[in-house]
C-alpha cells in the first residue's frame, strides 16, 4: 500500500471516529459479604460476568464457585490459598481456577476480579436480589 493510500484510509478514520460518544459509567452493584470485604458487579450477561473484590485484613476473601474462574490481581500483591495449596499472586498477575477447585480464600488487603461464565439466577441475580436490589434494575443491569 502506498504512502498516499495510508493517508486516505487514515483521514476516512478520523472522519468516521466519534470522539463525543462515550458510554455511561457504572460502579457496579455492590455487597458487603464479611467484615470489610466487598463484592461488586461490574457486568453480567448469559455468556460472561466480571466482579470486583476487596478485602481489608480483617478477614480473609472467601469465594466459592461452580464454574470455572479467572482470577486477576489488580491490587497489592496477596496470599492465595486453595485446599493445601498456597501461592503469592503479585500485582497484574492472573490465575485460572479449575472448577475442581469449588473454592478460594485470598488473604488481604486484596482487590481482586473474578471473571466466569454465570449461571445468571445462582450467581448475579439471587445474590443481588437478596441484597435488596430491585428486579427492574437487575433487568438494566444484566446484559
């Protein structure tokens, strides 16, 4: 490609390019599930569901699962134990976690994000509804 077919297909970029649309932020939906330790919905659809937790140290993370996780760092690095095994995760690091697994406990202060393919009753929307989030705005929420 030459040098002036470049420049044409980069001046139809920028022509095409949006740069005033930008989409509505969300802070997610929030639960507090132990002393000092939050769980937070970021997004949920049938295909895939990403939540935020934090954790001070006054009692570890606990999370128990049903399907397979990811599990990111994005905070300090924190200690990860699941059954016998133990292991630091360092900041940015990520882990897979087999559903083999069933369970882990982090130990903080973490902020941490589990992404998974949901089962959109058992995992978003009982635990949100229980919480006292409306049904209208589960419906909203969840893509």
């Amino acid at each position: 490609m030459s040098d002036q077919e470049h420049r044409s297909n980069l001046d139809m970029l920028i022509r095409q390019a949006d740069l005033e649309s930008r989409p509505d932020f969300t802070p997610g939906l929030g639960i507090t599930v132990g002393d000092g330790v939050q769980r937070v919905f970021l997004c949920a659809s049938p295909y895939f569901a990403l939540e935020r937790w934090r954790a001070g140290t006054a009692e570890p993370l606990r999370r128990s699962f049903a399907t397979a996780q990811i599990l990111c760092n994005v905070g300090a690095p924190v200690r990860v134990r699941i059954g016998t095994w133990r292991e630091e995760l360092g900041r940015a690091e990520t882990l897979l976690l087999p559903v083999a697994c069933g369970d882990v406990e982090i130990t903080g202060p973490a902020d941490v994000l589990f992404g998974y393919l949901p089962d959109l009753d058992r995992d978003v929307r009982g635990p949100l509804l229980a919480a006292g989030y409306p049904l209208p705005l589960l419906q909203q929420f969840i893509h």
